[in-house]
C-alpha cells in the first residue's frame, strides 16, 4: 500500500516538474538575458537539492512502474514483495551515485 501512495505522489510531482521545467524553458522567447536569470536560479545550492529530490522522485516512480509493469503482464504477482526489495535496492544505488554527482 505504500509502494501504492509513493508511486501516485511522485507522479504527480514529476507533472509539476515538467510545468516548471516548461515554464522555465519558455523565457527563452523573452531573450537570452532573461533565460540566463532564469536558469541561474538552479545553479545554486538550493537548486541542486531540487535536482537531486527530482532524481529522487523520478527513480523511485520507474522503478515502482518497473515492478508493477513485470507482476501484472508476466503474472509474477506471487514475488512481488520480492520484486519490490529488488527495485528499493536498486534506487539505493541510484541515490547515492546521485548524491556524487548532483550534490558533490
């Protein structure tokens, strides 16, 4: 169940994301100036911790989405919980190579 609410959660932070990334990316009709601001504002300490959560998240919500996808289509729903240790091993990993080379 909690696999459940942490896939639906960081999907949905994943789509606010994407209209602030857009939003960002659209100051590029307003001129170079006022796209270099706007893409100043993540080139901060600040801003790498919200890259690195966006790691963070997007991890999290294809791996979960992985594991959904193999139980449901190859019937392998009797090793799910396995399947789900596999996939948080997995973002262990992700996560702390992303502490290396977001953060660091």
């Amino acid at each position: 169940m909690y696999a459940f609410w942490i896939h639906r959660i960081t999907g949905v932070a994943v789509a606010l994301f994407l209209c602030l990334h857009i939003w960002t990316l659209s100051s590029v009709f307003q001129g170079k100036e006022t796209y270099d601001y706007a893409i100043s504002k993540f080139d901060t300490k600040i801003g790498y911790g919200f890259q690195y959560t966006l790691l963070v998240a997007v991890a999290i919500h294809l791996l979960n989405g992985i594991r959904i996808t193999i139980a449901d289509f190859w019937h392998l729903t009797r090793i799910q919980k396995k399947l789900l240790w596999l996939s948080a091993f997995i973002f262990f990993i992700i996560a702390i190579v992303g502490v290396f080379t977001v953060i660091l």
